[in-house]
C-alpha cells in the first residue's frame, strides 16, 4: 500500500541572475560606437537627468592636436577620453566591471544575416593560413553594394604588403564563393562568373558578354555576328543572361563594407616622441554622456510625493549606472585593442608576411582579463590602422569563436566532424542539424550551413546519399 507523506528537504546550489544591469553590462560591451551612440540616444530619450554632449569643433582640434603630445604607448593607452563623466556617482544598478561576467550568457536574440558573415564563414572553410583570412577579409570589406570588388589591387598590395599573386590567388578561390558572382570587377565578370558555374560559358556566350553594349544598342544583329550565332540562337542566349543575377549582394539587408567606421584608432607617434603607436577611442562616434545633479537637486526640491521621490532616485541611479559603465567598457576596450597594436606591431610595421599567429587566451592573459571578454570586445570592433580599418578579430588566427570566448580552429572542427559521420550507424544518419547539436553540446557553436561546408571540403555525402551509401554496402 502506497503511502503519502511530506518531507523537508534542504537543498543548496548556485545560479546566475541575469539581472538587468548584468544584461546591460554585457550589451554595452559587445556593441559598437554608432550602436552606442544610438542606445545614448534611447537612454537621454527616456531619462531627463541624462545629457548628451557631441564634441564641439575645439575640442576635437584638442584631440587632433594631442598627437603632438607625449602620450603613452600602446602598452598603456591613453586615458583622456569622454566616454563618462568622472561627477557622477556610481549608484545601486549593479556590477559593472566586465572583467567579472566570465560566466555570464549572452542575449540569444538572433540577427539577419549580412553578406559580410556570409562570405567570412566561407572564408574561414576555404583558408586555414591567419594571413591568407585576414586578407580575404580585408576584400570582403572591399566589397560594394552590389557585391562588386572596385578597389585597386595595387593599392591592396601597397596597403597589407603582400604579393599580387597571392592576392589574385586569394580572389581565384573568393570567386566561387556564394552567392555566385561576388567579387567581380564588373558587370561583364560578375555574368561570366555565374556562367561558368552552370557550364554555359561557352566562346558564343563570352562574346555575347564582350559587346553587351550592343544589346543596349538593339543592334542584334552585328550582336549575333559577333556570337558567329544565328539571331534566333541569340534570342536564346539573351534569355539565359536576363535570368542571371547582375547585383549578387542583392538578397542580402545590408554589408558592411567600405561604411564600416572605426572604433579605436591607432596613430604613428613622431621619433622626437620615442616613435611607437597611440591608441585612443575615435571620440568622432562617441558623444560624451553627463548626469545633470544641478538638475536632480533642483527639481529633488520639488519632490513632495513619495512615487516622484522614487522617480527621482532611480532615475539617478539609472543614468550613473550608465555613465560609469560606459567609463568601464571605453577602458576595456582601450586596453584589449593596445595589446593587440602591440602583439602584431611588426605586421602594421612591414605588412602582412608579420602578422603573428595570436589567440584570445594570449590577450586575455596579457591584461589579466577572461577570454570571453576579449571575444565580446574584439567582435564587431573597427580599428582604424595607416594599413587600413579591419575588426579586430581580424588579428586572430582563429577561426571560430563561441560565445563563451572558447575558441576552436577550422581543422579541429572538421576532423571532429569526420568523426561523427565515421562512427555513425545506418539507422541513425545524422543531419547536418544534428551534428550542429552535438557540437553545441561538446561547446563549439557552429552555424549548420557552416557544417555544410565543412562536411563538403571532407567530400563527405549528405545524410540521404550517405544512407544509400550504407544501405548499398550492406547489401553487397
């Protein structure tokens, strides 16, 4: 006979709270300067203690003018930025240090994908070389709206340091990537591109793309003499033209190319100075953010009721919360984008054959700070170098970040996943869906279109060819 009964039990354990002010915290860190110069305007919006003060023209003539003065290296970064206002008080938000959110998780709220991540993602599956990333970065940045590379490739290799061949190389294999037609010089190349993806690209067709301009003519018939085709032939080829894609970036919301603007930059200090690097926020995208106590004191004054009282105060404690903490996140970046200026000065010194192989847990441990915080800071950043203006994830010869800062290489993550299609049995194939899972659950964070790709660098079978393979083995 069952009986019921109650017990006590007491049990201890640890948790996380994501408080608001921890969200906050970590929010700030991961963002850039325009998107915090749009959360200050929220934030001024919402909370009348807070004022938003852009640099007037003076102050930024002090700023440009401050480079004939002795400043630190980049060992130590300068510290007369505006991103605070040392008359406010830190109030009762909550933790604002970044050093201490190791453990933290992030805001999982997905965001469209730009052809910038696209095409990064395929970078890092077609080049294991740190140089040979970076560079493929550097062109993707090249990349105009419509996904056409105009930049001079002589001003390219001048700019890294590099040899033209190993940039044309680079744009050989860049050529194929998706969407088909990315990185062509024209209009001319990008169709081309796309034709000989489908095995269209036959000598008619090239000199039907040769004199394109005789289709805006309507002179079709010197057209088809050219094609050494009949017009009826023609009218074939055109339609095969008219459904190719002239404007490959198309599909995609936006790409962040040459409108990236920096958020550090770094500068050249003369020799009479001791030469070197200065390392300072670009202060042109970051408002200064002031907490208006003679403001607070005067209306505080007026305050009779309990709920204004109440108002009042956490409006305060609001608006020093969000001074302080963007005093806290401008330091932190300073100081992860310092040490790397000076891990890899030989690379802005003589270019790209000196980039040095460098890892997250390298900066981390140079300026004593968890690595997934140098991931959050290094992420959508812009530093703007004289070799041109590069996140600065760029300086890491990583592949794949996870979002907790682990860091895996592009190799590891293939060889893992040969592993698992190896060992997997016919009644249970595994999709690329679930392989991501497993990844997820062994800590790498992985895209599954990335999975994809990896799996077709390995000549490893979809799931259904792949079961077909086993079935047919067996019955053999």
């Amino acid at each position: 006979m069952n009986t019921i009964s109650q017990k006590l039990d007491l049990r201890q354990s640890q948790s996380l709270t994501m408080t608001p002010q921890l969200q906050q915290a970590i929010k700030l860190l991961q963002l850039n300067n325009m998107e915090i110069s749009d959360l200050i305007d929220e934030e001024v919006a919402q909370n009348p203690l807070l004022e938003k003060k852009e640099p007037t023209q003076s102050e930024q003539s002090d700023i440009d003018a401050s480079a004939e003065a002795p400043e630190k290296s980049a060992e130590a970064p300068r510290e007369d930025f505006d991103a605070g206002s040392a008359m406010a008080d830190v109030g009762s938000g909550g933790n604002r240090n970044f050093d201490t959110l190791e453990n933290a998780f992030e805001n999982s709220m997905s965001k469209p994908e730009t052809l910038r991540d696209h095409l990064i993602e395929q970078l890092h599956v077609s080049f294991t070389d740190p140089k040979d990333q970076m560079i493929g970065a550097l062109l993707i940045d090249q990349l105009d709206e419509s996904g056409y590379l105009r930049a001079s490739i002589d001003d390219l290799v001048e700019q890294l340091g590099c040899s033209m061949e190993r940039i044309g190389r680079l744009l050989d294999i860049m050529k194929q990537f998706s969407p088909t037609g990315v990185f062509a010089r024209d209009l001319e190349e990008c169709l081309a591109i796309q034709l000989a993806d489908k095995k269209q690209l036959d000598a008619p067709m090239q000199a039907l793309l040769d004199n394109l301009s005789l289709i805006a003519d309507h002179d079709f018939k010197g057209l088809a003499e050219k094609c050494e085709v009949n017009e009826t032939y023609l009218q074939d080829m055109m339609e095969e033209i008219r459904r190719l894609n002239p404007k490959p970036a198309g599909d995609f919301d936006h790409i962040v190319v040459q409108t990236a603007i920096p958020d550090v930059l770094m500068k050249r200090l003369p020799k009479n100075l001791g030469g070197g690097w200065r390392v300072e926020l670009n202060s042109a995208t970051l408002p200064r953010v002031l907490v208006n106590n003679e403001y607070y004191t005067e209306v505080a004054k007026s305050a009779t009721q309990k709920k204004d009282k109440e108002y009042l105060s956490n409006q305060l404690s609001s608006a020093n919360w969000l001074v302080k903490s963007l005093d806290q996140r401008a330091q932190t970046i300073l100081k992860v984008a310092a040490e790397i200026v000076e891990q890899q000065d030989a690379f802005f010194n003589y270019g790209i054959e000196f980039l040095k192989p460098l890892i997250l847990k390298d900066i981390a441990e140079e300026i004593d700070m968890h690595e997934s915080t140098v991931s959050r800071v290094t992420n959508n950043k812009y530093i703007g170098t004289p070799r041109g203006i590069f996140e600065l994830k760029y300086f890491f010869s990583t592949a794949l970040i996870s979002e907790d800062g682990t860091s895996h290489s592009s190799e590891s993550i293939k060889a893992r996943i040969k592993a698992l299609t190896d060992e997997e049995e016919i009644t249970k194939i595994l999709s690329d869906d679930k392989i991501v899972d497993l990844l997820k659950a062994e800590g790498i964070d992985i895209a599954r279109r990335t999975v994809a790709k990896y799996r077709e660098a390995l000549h490893i079978p979809s799931s259904v060819q792949r079961r077909k393979q086993k079935k047919n083995a067996l019955k053999s």
